[in-house]
C-alpha cells in the first residue's frame, strides 16, 4: 500500500494510506481527511517532496 504525505490547512503535515480518489484530476488536489494532529476533518493536499 502506497503512502501519500499530506498537509492540513492548519499546516499539519502527516502520512497517509488512504487518499480518497488521487488520480482524479479534475476535482482538485484537495480532500477531507481526519487530521490526528487537530483530530477534526479537515482539507488536505499532497505535499509534494524536494531532494536537496
């Protein structure tokens, strides 16, 4: 199972297994998943990794 890094709109970054309908372009990088960090819903995004 592949893991997606995510980030709240509170700022919180986390991992994830489950990223509702990623390869669904068109409804936007954006879905509601449950912060652990905030312990509500909130919007989320992929975050995406530089290598230095």
């Amino acid at each position: 199972m592949e893991r997606t890094v995510v980030r709240c709109v509170d700022g919180h970054v986390f991992s994830t297994t489950s990223f509702p309908m990623q390869k669904a372009e068109r409804l936007g990088p954006g879905r509601l998943l449950r912060c652990p960090r905030c312990a509500r819903l909130r919007s989320v995004v992929p975050v995406t990794l530089q290598k230095q």
